[in-house]
C-alpha cells in the first residue's frame, strides 16, 4: 500500500508473488473495507460539496464530494458513490459525511436549497458578474471539491485505467479518501498501523 498513486490487484500480485489475480484482488478489497469508518469522524466547519461523473460515456457514475475548508487549503474529504443527483441522495450524503451545525458551501442547485431544515447553514455561491462569458467557472467557484474531482479522475484513469467494478466502486474512493486525508503525515509506519488498527476494530451490528 506504499504507491502513492494506490494499488492495483495485478501490481500487489507482482509485487509480493500472490499466486492468482483473484487472491490479490481479494485481499485488496478486505483492505479497502476498513479503510473508512463514517461513523467515527465526520467532517466539520466549512464543507464545499458538489458532484461529479467518473466513467465512460454509457457508463458515467455519480459520485458526492466533500471538502473541508482550512484556510486557502483543502482539509478532510468524503466521497460517495450515488445511485443518481436527486436532492434526497445529496442530502443523505452529506448528513452522513458532515457534522450538524457545519456551513454547506455549494453552487446554487436546487438540491440544497433545503439541506438547512436538517440542521445545517448554507452559502449557496454565486459567479462573480465578470465570469458570465468563461469557461470553466465552477474551479474557480468551489475550488477545493473540482481540485479534488481532478485528482479522482486522474487517479481513475491513471491507476484502474477507468476499469473498476460499479459494484465494488464505493471500496476504491474509500482507499482513496484514506490516503488524501493522510496525504501529509510524515510516516507511512503511522498510516499502516491505523489501517491494521481499522482492520481489527468490530464493525458496528447492524440494526434489526
């Protein structure tokens, strides 16, 4: 788990011989399971959000991204595979990803105009009056989530060569939110022995 960019099934094969792609694969995915608890920590304060499309043309998928403001920087993030951008899958998303009483930071959609009946403040953002005529605005607009949706999609393309499982989709944005949000500790030790830390935790029981 040291490349930093993440690791394919066939490179963790290559790597430590794993006999079979399937076992790699496998033990791939056990990992990314643990690698986020949204029980644990939401994220708080200031939270750009907004949503993108990873995929092909006839196979584009939806995916919520959460920003925490820190300063000019980017904080903690959350992403979240959706089944489409309606106003209830939105809102769920980020109920579940950002404490009550944070400041919803988003472009005008209507999917949020009433995120603050459930508890939260709300800065729709507006263009400024001299970006009418360019392109790209919306970097500018929200610029911590679009930085973020760039890196997803190179790292989508680039390490998966856009060939992950839908299925399995939600477990590949876990691990990448697992190494963004560590992205500046200074020692990998750390960052293994909270994943092994993870991986030993029982999960919570499931409501009957």
């Amino acid at each position: 788990m040291g490349q930093k960019s993440g690791a394919s099934a066939l490179s963790l094969q290559r790597n430590f011989g794993i006999g079979s792609y399937r076992t790699a694969w496998a033990l791939l995915q056990k990992l990314r399971a643990c690698m986020l608890r949204r029980e644990i920590s939401q994220l708080s304060g200031n939270v750009e959000v907004d949503e993108i499309f990873v995929g092909g043309v006839k196979n584009k998928e939806p995916i919520a991204v959460a920003a925490e403001v820190r300063g000019l920087g980017t904080g903690r993030i959350r992403l979240r595979h959706t089944e489409g951008r309606t106003a209830d899958q939105v809102q769920t998303f980020i109920i579940e990803s950002i404490a009550p009483g944070s400041k919803i930071v988003s472009d005008r959609n209507k999917n949020y105009v009433t995120i603050v009946e459930k508890g939260y403040s709300h800065d729709p953002q507006r263009k400024a009056y001299y970006w009418e005529n360019l392109d790209r605005d919306n970097d500018r607009l929200l610029p911590r989530v679009h930085r973020v949706a760039s890196l997803v999609k190179r790292w989508y393309y680039g390490t998966y060569h856009g060939r992950m499982d839908k299925q399995s989709l939600q477990h590949y944005l876990d691990e990448f939110v697992f190494r963004f949000n560590r992205r500046t500790s200074g020692s990998r030790g750390l960052v293994f022995h909270r994943l092994i830390q993870a991986a030993l935790m029982p999960k919570p029981e499931e409501p009957s």
